[in-house]
C-alpha cells in the first residue's frame, strides 16, 4: 500500500493504469483506494469522469427501451399508431439507464450482460482516461499564455 504525498494532486498514468487493472479483476473502490493512497471518492471521480461511451445499435443513438416500458400507459396508443419504438414518437420517452451504472465500478467492464444493448454502455479504458486526461488539461490552460 503505497501512501501518497500530500501535494500531489493529480492521479499519474502508473495510478491509471492500476485503477483500469484492478477493475478488471473486480476489486472494490476502496481497495484500489488503499493500494493508490487516495480517497476513495477519487478513484470514484477518475472513473467517471474518463469512461468511454459506446454507442448504441439504433440509428438515432438512443435506447430501444424507455425507462418507463414496464408502466407505460401509452404503450398501446402507439402500436396503434404504428410507432414500435417508443423514441419515434413518444413525447414521454425518457432514457433507461443500467442501474449497475450508478453504483461502482460506474462503468460495463465486468458486467456479465455486457451484450445486452438496451441501455448505454460506458467502459474504463486507460488510453481513453489517459488522453481525455491530457486534453483536459490542455484546454484549461488555453488562453492564460496568448
């Protein structure tokens, strides 16, 4: 368990590069916390902050499935009107999010349905996180040195 200096502030790639491993592997946050020597609302930041989205099979981008599909009171008036994916037409069509995805590891990398393409998939790469990273950093410099 390394310990971290106290005015470093900024997670290093070596930090990364752990973080994206230990998800793999199914450690919990607070033990990639410990092993790194940061909070674990840290390593939970990082993660949500540089996972990738990966886009849907639908045309428009969006879910085949509304959040609301299960309870759905019109549900019926729009196979009646011939619409059978409720993002056509439907003005109440909200989004459905995975639920694994608001609850660590925030991200698809262990999940077991994996192939499952009814919600938006987000996944912890390293070389994303790494240069999502770098750009962030740049763009918040541009303009202090013109």
């Amino acid at each position: 368990m390394s310990k971290r200096s106290h005015h470093k502030k900024q997670l290093s790639l070596n930090d990364r590069s752990i973080i994206h491993l230990e998800i793999e592997t199914g450690m919990s946050a607070i033990e990639i916390a410990k092993k790194l020597g940061v909070s674990r609302q840290t390593v939970y930041r990082e993660i949500k902050r540089n996972r990738k989205s990966v886009q849907r099979r639908t045309t428009s981008n969006k879910s085949v499935y509304c959040k609301h599909r299960n309870s759905c009171s019109y549900k019926a008036y729009m196979r009646h009107a011939g619409f059978t994916l409720c993002f056509q037409k439907c003005e109440h069509y909200e989004d459905g999010i995975c639920e694994k995805l608001l609850s660590f590891p925030f991200c698809c990398n262990t999940c077991s349905k994996k192939t499952n393409w009814n919600s938006q998939k987000y996944y912890y790469n390293l070389d994303f996180a790494v240069n999502q990273t770098i750009n962030r950093r740049k763009n918040s410099r541009k303009g202090l040195f013109d």
